[in-house]
C-alpha cells in the first residue's frame, strides 16, 4: 500500500560539521588542562611544596578544577562532539540551528573558562562535581537547553523513521542530567558569588549523592555508551552483536542507575534502609553494565587482528574493557563490608580513574581518531604514534590504579587496625598512615603524568592529521528520503514508540522521576529521618564566616565530617556522627575521603593555639604532615560585614537565628573573634590578628562536634569501658577468637542508637 | 518511619506500571525487528555526492539508488510480515 511513498522525492541535505570541528578541538584542549591540573594535584599529595606556596595552587582549590575540567569540560567537549556526528549521520538531518550550535560551543567554553577562574579564586559551593557558584549554574542550564532544543529539533527532522539505540542513550543524558543539575544546584545567593545550598545536612548529603553518582551515570556512562553503539559498528563495519541486548540494556540501565546513589553513603547518618535500597541497586547495576560491555566487545568478534592493527580499534576495545573492569568494582565497593574497609580511601580514587582514563578518556580517543580523518578528509598522520599514545596510556593508568589499589587497602586496614590485646588502636596517629602510602602518590603520579603524556601525543598526532588535511573543502552533500507522518499506520508497537521521541522522553523522564521521587522526596516531606535535638544549635556568626573559609579553601576534599559507626572510628574520632547534628548544615560538608583525619568532633580537642601553629605550619604540630600552610589566612581580613547577610539567608533557608542575632551579627562575630585573639595573645600572638581569617577558622574547627559533645562523650566512655571489658576475655588465649566478636557486634548495636 | 507507608504503596505502583508496559508493548509486538536497525545504521553515511553529481548528468544512477532503496524496504517488509503470519 506504500508503494507509492517510496516514490517520494529525494532531499538533499548536507551536515553540519563544523560545530563537531570546533568541538573536538575544544575536547583536545580541555583534555590536556584537566589532566595537567590532575598531574598537579597528585604531586602536591607526593610533596605539598609543589604547591609553590600560591594559594590558588593548593590541592583544595585544584581538586574541584580537576575534577570538573574532566568531567564537564573534557568529556562535555567529547560527548558533544560525537553525540552531534552520530546524531546527524543517524538521522540524515542536518543540526537544527546553526545558531544554536554556535551559543551551545562558545557558551561552554565560556562557562569553563568562568569555571577555572573562580574555582582557582575560591569560589565554591562546597557540593562534589556540583561546585561551580549559582550564576554560572544558570548559564549551564541555558547553555544545556540550547544542545536540547538543538537536539531534538534535529530528532523532529530526521529522514530516518527508526530511531537507532545511541540516540536513546543521548536523550536519556539530556534530560537527566538537566533534572540532577537543577534539584542538586537550587540554592539561595547571598552575594554575586555566593550562595547556600538548599537543603541541609543529611537531606543535602543524599540529594548531592543522587546527583554526584548519576553524575558518573549520566555524564560519563550513558552518553559515551551511546557512542560506543555508533562508533564500534561504524569503526569495524560490523552490526552490533545484538541489538535486542542493546536495547535491554539501555531500559534496565536508565530504570537501576537512578537508585544507586545512597551507595557513596554506607554507615553514615542516613537512615539504613534508604542505604540498602542503593547497595542493591548497584548490585544489580551488574548485570546491564556487563550486558553492555559484552554487547561492545563482542561485536568485535572475529576481527581482533584489526584491533591489534588500528588505534581506533585499539582504544575503543581497550575503553569497553576498562568500562567493564570499572562496573565491576562499583558494585563490589557498594556492598557494606567491602565499603567499610573501601571507603574514604584512595581505592574509591583508583575506581574512578579507571573509569574516567579507562573507559572516558580511551573512548574519546577512539572517537577522535575514527572521526577527525573523517571530517577533514585525510588519513590519520601517525598509526605509529597512536600505538605509543596506546601503550604510554594504559602504562600510566596501570600504574595509577594499581598505586590506588595498594594505597586504599593498606590505608585502610591501618585504620581499621585494633590490638586485640589491650583493645586500643595500633596506628593511633593519622600521620602514621598518610606517610605509609606516601610511595604510592608518587607512582601515582607518575602514572598520571604518562597518562598527560599520551594525551599530548594525541594532541600532535590529531594536529598534524589536521594540518595536512586538503584545505578548501566543499560540504558533501547527501540525499535521503522524507519520512511521511502518515505512512506509520501499519507500523506497531516499539516501531511507533521509536517514531515519537517526544513520547520516548516521557518516558524516559518517568523512569528517571521514579527514582528519584522516592528516594528524594520523602526527605522533604517528612523530618522523621532527622532525630530533633534540642542541644543542637546554629553557628554563631563567626563560626559562619569560619565555615565559608573552611568551604572556599576546599578542606572537604581531604577532610570528612563523618564518623562511621565502627570501632576503630569510635576509638580515633569519638562518638559516631548523627543526622541530628547537621541540621543546619547548609550545605553539609561529610565529605568522601579522608586524606587527613575527619574533623566531626575535633571541636576543643586542641586549644587554639594549636590550630593557629597548624594552619600556619602543619609540620610544626604534627611531623610528617602533608597538609599546605595557608599563610594567607594570617594576613587577609575577615570580611565580617556581610555576615547580617549571611544570617539572614539562613533564616530564610529555615534555621533559627532571631531578628536580633541578624542585628547584631558584625558585633557578635567581633566579640567572639577578640575572645580567641586573647587566648592566643597567651601565647604571644600579636592582638592585630583578631581580624584575620584564621580567627574565624580556629572558631568553626572549635564548634565541630560540640553540640552533643559531653552527652556524647560520657555515654561513648562507658561503651568504650563495656568494650574493653568485654575485650578482656579475649586475651585468655583460648577465647582469642571470640574477642573480635564486641568489635564486630558494636557497629549493629550503634546504627540502631542512631536512628 | 511513616513515610514508608507511603513509599511501599508508590513503589509497588510505579514497578508494576513498568512491568505492565514492557508486558504490553511485547504483546504488541515491538521487539519483532531487532535486526535490520543494527545493518541500516553501517549503511547510511556513505557519501552520495559522486552519485549525485553523475545523477543530475544522467538520471540513471538516481533511479539506481532509489531502486537499492527499494529493494531494502520489501525486503525489511518480507522480513515483518513473515513474522506475523
């Protein structure tokens, strides 16, 4: 009966390739910085000197640009750069808006340019992956909504009726990762370049996770799994394997990964069952993860010689493996016993770098070299080079998670180390395991730098390909078929669902809202999570200013907030945190990893004096330390006028603070802050300090932990005493086994105090 | 914990509506062709231009792409019809 359409007359049309040009070149750039900023910041953990003593070069304001350059600026560039390459040659329509595709390129980089300067100045909102101030948050949501608008305007123009399985992935990428950005970024500002989070403590803790991990899922999986359903087939000429499976894959994974967040929180303060709910999700994120790697390998079957032969190949194949290694390590560290030991070490740090190297940067790389031969109609200058980029590559990333593995486990289990004997710990002092792994930052960053290096191979390679390139090249033009709106009468089921990628995104935004509606709105409706407490009181003033600084300079990236309810976290730390004592924590600041010792209860665990001698020289208290010097903080003023400001946004964000402790915060804050100048004056520090930064520094260090401090101290000794007694059982020879029984069962007997 | 009284019900909803969609749209028979997609996307970024510069010189090779174009479609059609009978 159709007969007659396929008659149709042909449209020519051509693509736009000039936008995927410009933005693999940006990709190339943006690379080169993120891992340069990254080789950095791993020397600076080697040896803090590498700092230079600049305060905009120390690792608290390196890692976040580390960590957004790759994520949002190398990998955005790669994703952008495949996604409209497949996406045209997909749908055999050119990019809907030339417009649009130049405001979606130049804003991005213009947002990553913003993003470097302020995140080097110190700007942050204290959030992972998420800390970028709110007017640049606002420009990534315009500059997203273009690349979506800009999408499926191209989507609604297709001259192809079947929607391939790499487009379902992009669109999946567009409309979650708008939804995780907006929740995670909703803020109230109190000046150009500063704002509070939305929500607070343990809320904050799981919506940021939600967004931190679907970040991972959302960013760095879904789009780049698209494009290895396009580029793979396309590099090897070959069908998928199956393309059943690769559908099966993409349901189940956008419907699992949504849960797993929760898992970046095990034996913290969240409520437990929302902590299982997202062990078992990862678990279950096994199997479509490896559904996918096997889809992509073994599609591959049966050419492998080419694999050994071409760096595309090469790089894609390699990227599938790591991707497959990666997902297997995911859900392995999300079940509790193994996080236990995992968590906050550098093992986590391995996990992600082999997925961010592995399987990001592998894949990108594959990419490039499959496409940019392609777009400027030549051949690629160097095979031979690609095979030393290879090789230099998988070298430095080798070394970098096998570093990572060593440092987590043996950090770790020093931690975690308890005499049986006399029930104390045996690496009492933190010093003594960050010198321990010591060693291993430096193969660490070796590896890194062998990774930068073949980066910048590729950088050569990829511009001397360009260079040699013919110049003056006219656009090929193409022709295809329209697809009639009407001819689909016959067709059924998914056929038709593929056919209406506006129903298609319904849906996939309806998979997506489940998830988080149920994890996410029960936090807003109801403060059964949250164990009122009455002794729980807001910052004062100072402590808040104290608290910004404490956000601006980074300190989350090497200190938690958080204490497990585990032994060896009880005995070095005190009583483990609860979800009552954040509460106006805006925004919460447990952190993920402990590259020094948590700070929950290290409230007057020192005088003052010693965190003054600390944040000048942390060598001078504690040897070995790899802690910068922030000498900075002794000579910039604190800026205390804006605190009424401060104030009150966080009243308007809920917490307690009076109309008259609005009034009169500037006095408050200059009252408290002339009370510690004196008790260092004590010690012979000159009075003019009392309007220096360290003061409110040393006041909010001071706060940390104190609300429920001597309740909690009191009750955490007898269960210490209980401990101990029960321990002395265990040095009759005969029972040594049952000794660690107390210790195994103590952390159970505490989560259910907690909650 | 009275917040689970609500999450269990909407849990169980929302799973059930997946499970009864994917049942439906199986029913339905839209997981009959999972073949040709996985063939069609090699095929289409071959550049036309020498084609089509030799087709607007003689008409011939036009007809001849459109003819591979047909043949494709019936075949796709043999492919979905025999499937159902």
């Amino acid at each position: 009966m159709s007969d007659t359409t396929t008659q149709t007359q042909l449209e020519s049309f051509s693509y736009d390739d000039k936008t995927v040009k410009l933005f693999s070149i940006a990709t190339l750039l943006w690379g080169a910085v993120a891992m340069l900023v990254g080789v950095i910041a791993a020397f600076e953990l080697a040896n803090w000197k590498v700092n230079l003593g600049l305060e905009w070069m120390t690792f608290g304001r390196l890692r976040p640009l580390h960590t957004n350059a790759a994520i949002f600026a190398f990998a955005g560039n790669a994703i952008f750069a495949g996604t409209y390459y497949s996406l045209q040659r997909l749908c055999k329509a050119r990019l809907f808006s030339k417009a649009l595709s130049r405001f979606h390129f130049w804003g991005w980089q213009a947002i990553i340019v913003a993003a470097a300067v302020t995140l080097l100045a110190g700007f942050s909102t204290g959030k992972e992956y998420a800390e970028l101030e709110w007017p640049i948050d606002i420009a990534i949501t315009l500059v997203w909504v273009a690349f979506a608008v800009n999408f499926f305007g191209t989507l609604f123009r297709r001259r192809e009726k079947h929607i391939y399985v790499a487009i379902w992935f992009y669109i999946a990428t567009i409309v979650t990762v708008a939804l995780l950005h907006i929740v995670n970024s909703l803020s109230i500002p109190v000046s150009l370049m500063k704002s509070y989070s939305l929500y607070a403590g343990a809320q904050d803790a799981l919506i940021q996770w939600w967004y931190g991990h679907n970040a991972v899922a959302f960013f760095l999986t879904t789009p780049f799994l698209g494009l290895m359903y396009y580029f793979i087939p396309k590099a090897i000429n070959r069908p998928i394997y199956s393309y059943r499976l690769s559908i099966v894959h993409f349901w189940s994974l956008v419907f699992i990964y949504i849960w797993a967040g929760p898992h970046h929180l095990l034996y913290t303060a969240l409520p437990e069952w929302l902590q299982t709910l997202g062990m078992v999700f990862s678990i279950s994120l096994w199997a479509p993860s490896w559904g996918g790697m096997i889809n992509g390998l073994l599609t591959l079957r049966g050419a492998w010689d080419r694999v050994r032969r071409e760096p595309v190949l090469k790089f894609l194949a390699t990227a599938v493996t790591f991707y497959g290694m990666a997902t297997f390590e995911g859900p392995l560290l999300s079940i509790k016993s193994v996080n236990q030991l995992a968590h906050y070490t550098d093992w986590i740090v391995g996990h992600v770098h082999s997925g961010t190297i592995g399987w990001n940067y592998f894949m990108t790389a594959g990419i490039l070299f499959y496409m940019v031969p392609k777009l400027w109609n030549t051949t690629l200058y160097s095979v031979k080079l690609g095979n030393i980029q290879f090789w230099t590559g998988t070298v430095g990333l080798l070394l970098y998670i096998v570093s990572m593995w060593v440092s987590g486990v043996t950090q770790g289990s020093m931690w975690q180390a308890i005499d049986p004997a006399t029930g104390t710990l045996v690496y009492p002092d933190f010093v003594e395991t960050v010198v321990r792994i010591i060693p291993m930052y430096w193969v660490r960053a070796i590896g890194g730098t062998l990774v930068l290096i073949s980066f910048l191979i590729m950088i050569y390679n990829l511009g001397k390909t360009i260079k040699n390139a013919p110049k003056d090249q006219p656009e090929q033009v193409f022709q295809a078929k329209s697809i009639e709106p009407s001819e689909g009468g016959h067709e059924k089921g998914h056929r038709k669902l593929e056919g209406l990628p506006a129903v298609f995104t319904v849906l996939t935004v309806l998979a997506i809202i489940v998830g988080t509606t149920i994890e996410i709105l029960p936090s807003f409706m109801a403060n059964t999570f949250v164990q009122k407490n009455e002794s729980v009181k807001p910052y004062t003033p100072l402590e808040l200013a104290g608290r910004d600084i404490y956000i601006r300079e980074g300190c989350y990236n090497c200190h938690s907030q958080m204490i497990r309810p585990l032994v060896a976290e009880r005995l070095r730390y005190g009583a483990p945190s609860q979800a009552a004592e954040s509460v106006y924590d805006h925004p919460f600041q447990w952190g993920s990893r402990r590259i020094g010792p948590d700070l929950a209860r290290v409230g007057s665990k020192y005088p003052n004096m010693w965190h003054y001698r600390h944040m000048l020289d942390p060598r001078a208290v504690v040897p070995g330390s790899i802690m910068p010097s922030y000498p900075w903080l002794f000579q910039k003023k604190s800026q205390l006028e804006i605190l009424p400001k401060k104030l009150q946004v966080m009243q308007a964000l809920g917490v307690p603070y009076s109309q008259e402790d609005i009034d009169t915060a500037v006095a408050n804050a200059k009252e408290q802050a002339e009370m510690i100048a004196e008790t260092l004056a004590e010690s012979g520090v000159p009075a003019s300090i009392k309007d220096k930064q360290i003061i409110p520094l040393i006041a909010y260090l001071q706060r940390l932990g104190m609300d429920l401090g001597t309740d909690l101290k009191y009750e955490e000794e007898d269960k210490l005493a209980e401990m101990a007694a029960g321990d002395d059982s265990a040095t009759d020879p005969d029972s040594e086994a049952s000794g660690e029984l107390p210790a195994e069962d103590a952390p159970a007997e505490d989560t259910e105090v907690t909650q | 914990m009275n917040i689970l009284l609500v999450l269990i019900p909407i849990s169980v909803l929302i799973a059930g509506f997946f499970v009864a969609l994917f049942i439906l749209s199986s029913r339905d028979g839209q997981y009959d062709d999972l073949e040709t997609p996985a063939f069609r996307m090699l095929s289409d970024d071959k550049p036309f231009e020498k084609t089509i510069e030799k087709a607007t010189a003689k008409p011939i090779q036009q007809s001849i792409f459109q003819a591979i174009s047909q043949e494709n479609e019936t075949q796709y059609k043999k492919v979905d019809s025999g499937e159902k009978s």
